[in-house]
C-alpha cells in the first residue's frame, strides 16, 4: 500500500503518540467486550517490543455534559489492557495539562501509558464545546506536541475529522498506520478499488437511505449486489410487490426504481420472507412468497433466498458484507444473517470481508470469524469507504 506504517518508522526512544479505538462496551465500570482492545494489540507489542514508548489516546461513547465523564472514563480500558498485555499500564485521567506531561515524561521505552477519553474536550466548564469532535486547532497541536511520531489505528474513527486523529496528524512530519488500520485499508480498499472477480456484495440493515451511496458505488464494481433485512421491502414496493406491514421508505420508493433500472439482474433480491403479525420474537411467524399478505411484516429472509443467495455466492472469489438478513437481535427471525455468515465461512477460495455490527455478531456467534479473510472494526468508517468516499483519518497518513 501506498501509505507509510508502523514498519517504517524508528521507534526507539520514541515518544509515540497512537490513535486507538477503545471504544467499547462499559456498563458500571465492565467492559462488555474487549474485541476493539484486542485487535489493537499487534501494532502496541510492535511498539514497545521496538522501544517505543506508546502514548494511547481514545474515545468512548460520546459526552455531552459532564455528568456523562465518570462512567465514561478510560480507566477500566487501562485495567484490562494491563491484563492483555500482562504488563503495567499508567493511565493518567487527565487529556492535558501538568499531571499528563509528567507522567509521560517519566516514561521509560517499552511503557505504555493511557490518557483520559479524548471526548472528555468535548465538554469544558459544563459547556459543550466539542474540541475534540470538531478537530480544534490547538487541542491537535498540543495533543501532537506530547509525542515524537504518530501512528494511527483506529479505523472505527477514520470517517471522522477529530483533534486526536486528523487534528494531531497535521501537527506531525509524519503520521504511520498501525497494522489494524493498513488491514483495513488493504482488504476494503482492495475490494472497492480492485476486487478479484467474481465480487459480489451483500448489504443489510434496515434502511435504503443508509446504503444508497454503497448500493451505488458497489453496482459499478460489484459483479451481483445481494440486498437483505429491511431495505428490501422499500425495493419491493417499488416493484409492486404487496408488502403488507413491513419496513418501508415511502420517500425512496422513486430511488428503488431508479437503482434497480440501473442494477438490472446485478440486483439480487429475496423470494421469500418469514413473516410475523407482531414486531415479537414470540410472535407466530410464517414463510411465504414475495407478496406479504395484508397484517404481516417481514422480519427475515426465507429459505428459497438463503438458497438463491448461496447460489450467487459459491463462485465468488471477494465477498463483502454489510449488514443484517433480518432482525438478527431476535432469535426466531436470525436464520437468514446465521446461514449467510456459515456459507461465507465456507467460501474457502475467495476473499471474505464482513462489516457492522450484526454481522461480525453473526459470524463471531457461528464460530466461523476465523475462517474469514477479514472483520473490519469500523461500522461507520467500512461503510464510507465502500462508498466510495475519501476517509480524512486515512487521508491524514502520509505516503510512502
């Protein structure tokens, strides 16, 4: 890739500023689950194992007013990093100031050292400021003056033009990506820009209005286009297909039709539905054709589309997938994302890449999250890459 990374860099004696995302789960102090702490754990060993001296900086969640900063304070992160790399971490719960440049001054190579939630900016004096979400000038400047490089790996976050990444990043000679974000980067840049074909995408969730700009850009690349979940009745209804109370767009009826002009059979969508009169993981549910009888909504795809689906993927060699079949949060109406995430797992020969939230549940709850080539960490940043759209998070990295 075209972009300089950690590799490159000298690191010993370093002071190293490094963009993670630790946004995690954290509910009275636990943390939900680790995987974002986890999947950063390469390029922090390569650090430390170099004598570099990581200086972390993170968000997590989003502060409004400061009664939101005690339950949102990177502490326990700090705790349960010390635990995966069984070594101590210094966490400093300050994001400026005095008590933070001691501490990193003190810093011996190989320390790691974890400041305080960067979105902690974001609320000053109960004022609700957002130096960090709004990339300030001088939060990034100050921020860049604490280290010697600056390696970014937090791709969740690379969609955002904040302090800690962009902001840091224009402040510095030269900003490295850190292994997790040059995966990114190589696996999703890859698939947009120059996939192996046979490329079929495959894109869920709830709404057309998230995906038009991926369903747009993915039809000019992407030999078939899978749409699932509820989006596909916005597409239904398009085409006159009865779609009794399922999920619609009314205001994106007319861009259905337009996209499936464009799309013809590039465009796979589902035959079948499992159907339900309530919204209830405990409502009585059937499968039926394509009309959607009056009284029922669809709330997952139905065996004659997870069939058609695997046969438009069994020759795949890329394979990217963005959201869920159904409503995967339901037991009863989780078939459809379950027995696409198991057929991926079997695409041994091709390049498998799978993004989101309900997705990566999917594949991580079937056990099969190993035999894929790639999970990407970020929900929101995946989603504008494949779209097509310059990242300024990657954009601020410099070239080789």
């Amino acid at each position: 890739m075209a972009k300089l990374t950690v590799e490159d860099l000298q690191l010993e004696g370093k002071k190293v500023l490094m963009r993670v995302d630790f946004n995690v789960p954290i509910k009275d102090g636990v943390i939900g689950n680790d995987n974002r702490i986890v999947a950063a754990l390469p390029t922090i060993k390569y650090v430390i194992e170099h004598g570099g001296r990581a200086i972390l900086l993170s968000h997590l969640g989003r502060i409004k007013k400061e009664e939101d900063k005690p339950a949102l304070s990177m502490r326990p992160v700090a705790e349960r990093l010390s635990n995966l790399l069984n070594k101590p971490v210094t966490f400093v719960p300050a994001t400026e100031g005095t008590q933070l440049e001691d501490a990193i001054n003190k810093m011996n190579n190989g320390d790691v050292l974890v400041m305080e939630n960067t979105r902690y900016e974001d609320v000053k004096n109960g004022e609700n400021v957002k130096r960090e979400s709004k990339n300030d000038p001088e939060l990034g400047k100050y921020w860049a003056s604490l280290g010697d490089v600056f390696i970014n790996d937090a791709f969740g976050t690379a969609h955002r033009s904040h302090a800690s990444n962009v902001g840091i990043a224009s402040n510095m000679p030269q900003t490295a990506a850190g292994f997790l974000m040059e995966k990114e980067i190589k696996f999703i840049g890859n698939a947009v820009d120059n996939p192996e074909h046979p490329f079929v995408a495959i894109l869920g969730g709830a709404k057309v209005s998230d995906k038009i700009g991926v369903i747009n850009n993915l039809l000019s690349k992407a030999d078939k286009v899978i749409v699932g979940g509820g989006m596909t009745y916005t597409f239904y209804a398009a085409k006159g297909i009865k779609i009794g109370n399922s999920l619609v767009e009314e205001d994106k009826i007319d861009l259905a039709k337009e996209i499936m002009d464009k799309a013809g059979d590039k465009l796979v969508l589902p035959i079948d539905s499992v159907v339900a009169k309530e919204f209830n993981n405990d409502s009585e549910s059937k499968i039926v054709d394509n009309d959607i009888p009056d009284g029922y909504m669809a709330l997952d795809i139905g065996p004659k589309s997870i069939a058609l689906f695997e046969d438009v993927l069994k020759d795949a060699k890329t394979v990217v997938w963005n959201g869920p079949m159904g409503v995967f949060e339901m037991s009863n109406f989780a078939k459809g994302t379950l027995e696409i995430g198991k057929f991926l797992g079997s695409l041994d020969q091709a390049t498998t890449i799978v993004g989101g939230g309900d997705s990566t549940a999917a594949v991580q709850q079937l056990g099969v999250a190993d035999s894929l080539t790639h999970i990407s960490t970020g929900g929101g940043a995946s989603l504008e890459y494949l779209e097509g759209k310059t990242l300024p998070g990657i954009a601020a990295i410099s070239e080789k």
